[in-house]
C-alpha cells in the first residue's frame, strides 16, 4: 500500500528533465547573440583603419544617381574616384 504510483513517479522525472535542458537556453541565446554581433564589429573597426570614408562615398553615390545634368555626375564620379 506504500508503493508510489508510477505515474507521478515519471511525471516528476519529466518535469527535471525540462528544468535542466531549459537552464541551459539563456546560455545559448547569448552565444548566438555574440556570434551574430562580431560581424558587425569587426566590420566597424576595419572600416575605421582602413582610412576609407565609406559614408561619403555613399552620399556621393546618391548624389550621382539622382543628378540629372552629366556634368554634375562627372563632378561627383570624380569625387569618388578621389575618396578611393
């Protein structure tokens, strides 16, 4: 009459197993999270030491794309081509 109904037994041996796999999701989550902002950081600090202005040649781009006088494209082409 003192035998443990096998059921719960199980029911308990389920509920930590889920403790421990979901102790363990934080910890990955943040190594994603880094995996996946390293890129980005590396990107950052390369295009620093490069010592090319990659803002302005995107502006300048822009501005060419828009430019509807060839003389104003040529200007800006120019500016590029000197930013490299």
């Amino acid at each position: 009459m003192e035998e443990t109904i096998p059921g719960e037994r199980l029911a308990k041996q389920n509920i930590q197993a889920h403790i421990n796999y979901y102790q363990w999701v934080p910890l990955v989550l943040l190594f994603q999270s880094l995996i996946t902002f390293l890129p980005c950081l590396f990107w950052r600090f390369f295009n620093r030491r490069s010592g090319i202005n990659m803002t302005a040649i995107m502006d300048a781009a822009r501005v060419c794309s828009q430019a509807s006088y060839i003389e104003i494209r040529e200007k800006v082409a120019r500016r590029i081509s000197s930013l490299l």
